[in-house]
C-alpha cells in the first residue's frame, strides 16, 4: 500500500487493487483496478469543499484513457470493496 499526500486535505491510497481519494480521511473516488477500472463514487453528502476535491478527482480520473463511467457507492460500499474505515458519522 503506497499514501501519498496529494493536495491540502486530500489523500491518494493505491494497491494493487484500488486508488483511492480521500478527502479528509474518508474515502470519496475509488478506482478498481481489477474490475475493469471501475469507479466508485462515495454518494454520501459532505462538506462543500470535500463535494469539491471530490469532483475535481473525479474530473481528473475520468480524462484517463480506459476509463468512462462511475458508480455511485455507499460508504458502507466502500468500505467492503476496500478495507479502507469510512467515518459515517461526524
């Protein structure tokens, strides 16, 4: 598992399985490798500004070639095809 520090506030985790945003620890895009380049998108509302690194990732993401649709996932989603903890409450 490699963490990267990618801007304020926002996190990249990658494995050989995934890539994942984080924003503010909770993870918010994921792509999964294994399956095709899938991308969940975390469908809980946060924050304005996690809304915002979210979808400018998710802009990002979707500019890469293989890659062209998303699927919105719950947290609890999430958290299942990761392993990574998502906070579900605040």
């Amino acid at each position: 598992m490699k963490i990267t520090n990618y801007k304020p506030n926002q996190t990249i985790v990658q494995t050989g399985e995934y890539t994942a945003l984080l924003s503010y620890g909770v993870p918010q895009v994921v792509v999964m490798h294994a399956r095709e380049n899938l991308v969940l998108v975390n469908s809980r509302k946060y924050s304005v500004t996690t809304s915002k690194h979210r979808n400018a990732y998710l802009k990002e993401v979707l500019g890469n070639p293989g890659i062209d649709s998303t699927v919105q996932a719950s947290p609890a989603e999430i958290q299942e095809a990761t392993g990574l903890e998502v906070r579900f409450r605040f």
